[in-house]
C-alpha cells in the first residue's frame, strides 16, 4: 500500500516538472516587442522635399536676350530694305545683323532681283514673336517666328515704274539669332510660301 502510493506521488512530482519546463521554455522563446525586426514596424511617410527654387539671374538673361534678339531681327529687316532699294546685294550693310545661312539668303534674293532688274521699295513691318530662348546655354540662341508681308514693300523696274509682278502676300519667317563673340546677328532665315500667314 505504501509503495502504490509512493509511486502515485512520483508520477505526480514528475508531471509537475515537466509543465513547469514547458513554461520556461515557452516564456524564453516568446519574441519581445523589442526584438520585432525594423521592417515589421509601420512607419509615416517623410514629408515631401519642396522643390529648389530657379535662380534670379536666370529670369534675367532670358529678358536681356530676348531684348537682344528681337532688336537684331528688326533692325536687319530695315537693313535689307536700304540694300533692297538698289538690289545692292553686296553691299557690307547686309552683314551688320545678319551672317552665315541668314546673310547668304537675303544676298540670295537681292541678286536675282539685279538679274531682272528689279528693286524694292517701301519699307517691312516685322512683328517678331519669340518661340523659345536656349539660356544659358553656349552660344545664346533665341528663335523667332514673324509674318512678312510684301505688299508693303512692292517691287519696281529698276529702270523705271511699277513691276507687273504681283507682291508675294503674307509669308511665315522663322529665324534664329545668335549671341556671337559679344554681337548678336541673325544667322537662320527660312522663309515659307505665299499665303502661310
């Protein structure tokens, strides 16, 4: 009797250890909040960054070159029309705002005028407006659209009366200026069809 119930206390003891092992095992393996790994862990989103701000200078070269610009396109329209009143296609005028694709053009048309014996006379009425401005890029270009019209500055024989061709109408010029060596010109003239403006 005695021995069943020494027995009976053993089994009893042995159980008790076994769950008590249990709870520590449990308990040393469990992760603390602590040890949660970083990307488990919900974060705000940083604020957005504002955007820097265009420098000043920047505003400023692209007003001074427009400025530049479109008085260099006027200001070769009033040369070409002094040259144009006498075909004069190498006159040095030409090349005081105009140089390269440009100059060339406009040397272009006063020459087949002298072959037939035309002149221009009147004077043209640019209204430049600007497409875009390359600042501060190297060389400085602006680009320029403008309508031309012919009627205000018909053509004559240039031995005398009113030439029976009739003006070309209004025409679409796209042109390119240039900050060049500290002068600006026009160097790119291109000159659409009658009608295109």
């Amino acid at each position: 009797m005695n021995t069943q119930r020494h027995r009976t206390s053993l089994a009893i003891a042995t159980l008790l250890l076994a769950l008590a092992a249990c709870t520590s095992t449990s308990q040393e393996t469990a992760p603390s909040p602590a040890s949660t790994p970083e990307s488990t862990i919900a974060r705000e989103p940083s604020p957005p960054r504002p955007a820097p701000a265009l420098p000043t200078s920047l505003s400023a070269s692209t007003e001074d070159a427009v400025h530049h610009a479109i008085t260099s396109y006027t200001l070769l329209w009033q040369d070409y029309a002094m040259a144009a009143a006498t075909s004069d296609y190498s006159t040095s005028t030409l090349s005081r705002h105009a140089s390269d694709q440009a100059l060339r053009e406009l040397q272009g048309w006063l020459y087949r005028d002298r072959i037939a014996g035309l002149i221009t006379l009147g004077r043209p009425a640019p209204t430049p407006r600007v497409l875009a401005v390359r600042v501060p890029e190297m060389p400085i270009e602006v680009l320029v659209a403008d309508c031309l019209d012919a009627a205000l500055w018909p053509k004559y024989l240039a031995a005398g009366g009113r030439s029976d061709k009739p003006p070309a109408g209004r025409q679409h010029i796209d042109a390119t200026v240039r900050l060049d060596r500290g002068r600006w010109t026009v160097i790119g003239l291109t000159l659409a069809s009658p009608g295109t403006c």
